[in-house]
C-alpha cells in the first residue's frame, strides 16, 4: 500500500471545487488517510515548492498558494503515487486529457486546481512536511479487499 500528498490548490477551493474534486479519487477506489483545510504558511508552500525555487514561475506560484486556503489530502491505495499522478494529468490543463481532473476542470498551466506527489520519495517528504504523524488514520474499509490484487 502506498501514500501520496494531494493539494486542492487555492484556485480549487475558489471554484467550489473541493468535493468534486476529492470524490474522483474516493470513486478511484483510494482511501483518506488524512485531511486538513486551512491557508498555510508561506514557508511550507516554498519548502514544498522547493525543486523549484530557481524557476521563473516561483514567486508567482508561492503568492498564489499562499493566497487564500488549501485543502491537504493524503491518500492511501495500491500504487496510490501514479495513479493519482494519472487521475490528476498534466501540469498544462488545457492539453491534460479529457478525462483527467485538469483536463475536465481547468484550462490553465498555473491555475490546475490540484497537485499530486510525482514520486514514492516525493510522497514521503511531502507528507512529512504536511501532515504530523499522529494526524494520520490507519483503518480499514469494508471493500478494501475488491479494491487490490
Ligand atoms: O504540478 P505538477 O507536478 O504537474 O507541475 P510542476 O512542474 O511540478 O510545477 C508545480 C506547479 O507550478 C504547477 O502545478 C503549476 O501550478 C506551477 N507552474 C507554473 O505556474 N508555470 C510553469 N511553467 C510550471 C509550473
Ligand atoms: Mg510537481
């Protein structure tokens, strides 16, 4: 089983669209492990951002995220990092692919509503940045076993 972070970035919440959003990964088949809604301090969003920090859409990104409230998620599932990548398609919404929340919901490269941990390594270090230890659930849902093979 494996965890990742997803953000319903700041442009998601304004647009009501933290429900849609979050139910299709819940209707994918993955599981909360934790969950929190505030507008977080700029140095969790730079330190987040951090593989980035020497890219010209920096200083644009951190004053958007720190703009207004984010909703934390981590998710829990098989192969919980690719798949949500999948679910969520690519960083340019207006070529992500029908289907992919970008693709469905947003037409703009900065402004693409959610963000999902790239790697298994990524995951972990966004987590730990996000979420105390103690904030996250361990628990099991009664179709877990239709969901994996
Ligand atoms: O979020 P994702 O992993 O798809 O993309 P990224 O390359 O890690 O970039 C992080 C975020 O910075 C993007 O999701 C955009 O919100 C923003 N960005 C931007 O504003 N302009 C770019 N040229 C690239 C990224
Ligand atoms: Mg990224």
């Amino acid at each position: 089983m494996e965890r990742t972070l997803i953000l319903v970035k700041v442009d998601g919440v304004q647009r009501r669209l933290v429900g849609k959003i979050l139910s299709r990964f819940e209707a994918k088949g993955l599981k909360i492990a934790g969950l929190k809604f505030r507008q977080f301090a700029r140095e969790v969003i730079e330190e987040h951002y951090g593989e980035h920090r020497d890219k010209p859409f920096f200083p644009n990104v951190v004053g958007f995220m720190t703009s207004g409230p984010v909703c934390a998620i981590v998710l829990e599932g098989p192969e919980a990092v690719s798949v949500c990548r999948k679910l969520i398609g690519q960083t340019q919404s207006r070529e992500a692919d029908p289907g992919t929340i970008r693709g469905d919901l947003g037409i703009s490269r900065q402004f693409n509503l959610v963000h999902g941990s790239d790697s298994t390594e990524s995951a972990e270090r966004e987590i730990a940045l996000w979420f105390q230890e103690d904030e996250l659930v361990d628990y099991t849902l009664c179709d877990e076993q239709w969901l994996d093979d």
